[in-house]
C-alpha cells in the first residue's frame, strides 16, 4: 500500500495512493482549498487551512482519502 500521511497541529490526513487516480473532486469540492494535484494524485498542500467539514473524504469516488476528522 503506497499510504502518504500529512499532519497538522489539529489534522491528520491520509491518502492512498494506490487507490487515488487523481479524478480531482477532492480539491474541486473542498470549501479550503487544501487539495492540489501533483504528478496525477491529490496533496492537501494547505493542510493548515483544513476546516473538518469532510467533503474531501465524501467526493472520493475512489475513497482514497482517509481524515482524523471524519471517523
């Protein structure tokens, strides 16, 4: 499993990367803009901007997107 991990002082988010195929809901959906995508997968580059409201994690259609915040 290619998991990749991001943390901040309140977050903690996961992505798949196996399973990402950067579709790009994520961060079209996302009310933050934390997400970005990079060489075809998605990057929550402004992870610190992250309010919790779990929209990344329900857009996914691949639920690649694992949040602290979304149980």
């Amino acid at each position: 499993m290619d998991l990749k991990m991001w943390k901040s002082d309140t977050v903690t988010i996961k992505v798949d990367y196996d399973k990402c195929q950067g579709h790009g809901d994520c961060a079209d959906a996302c009310p933050s803009e934390v997400y970005e995508l990079s060489d075809g997968k998605t990057v929550p580059v402004n992870i610190d901007e992250c309010v919790e409201c779990c929209t990344c994690v329900e857009t996914c259609p691949e639920g690649a997107i694992d949040h602290s915040a979304c149980g």
